[in-house]
C-alpha cells in the first residue's frame, strides 16, 4: 500500500515520525511525500508447494 504524507498526517503521524520510520527501514519513501511499508524478500517456493498441494487435494469427478 502507497500512501502520500498527507494522509499519514490525518492520521496523527506527524512529519518528525515519517522522518524517524524511515530512518529505522519501518517505511519506504520512494519518492517526496509517498511512503510504503517496505518489502520482504520474495520466495516463490511456499507458494510453487501451495499450489501444487491445491491440485492434488482437487476433486477429480465433475459435476453431480
């Protein structure tokens, strides 16, 4: 989720706090006046696994 200063700002976060999350990595600020929770490392393998375990637990007979 991308949010702008102003609606952090309306939500009590005041520009000194900004300043203070960004500099601990608990926000991004990509560009001036956006702000994102940063991302975790991406690993396609719980996901590759989850699939393949949806498959095998799908029904294999169609419609009554």
């Amino acid at each position: 989720m991308v949010v702008d200063a102003a609606w952090l700002e309306e939500r009590g976060i005041a520009s000194n706090l900004r300043a203070y999350y960004v500099k601990n990595d608990w926000l991004e600020q990509p560009v001036r006046s956006v702000y994102r929770k940063p991302r975790g490392e991406l690993n396609w393998q719980p996901s590759r696994t989850d699939v393949c375990r949806r498959i095998y637990l799908m029904p294999s007979g169609g419609p009554d």
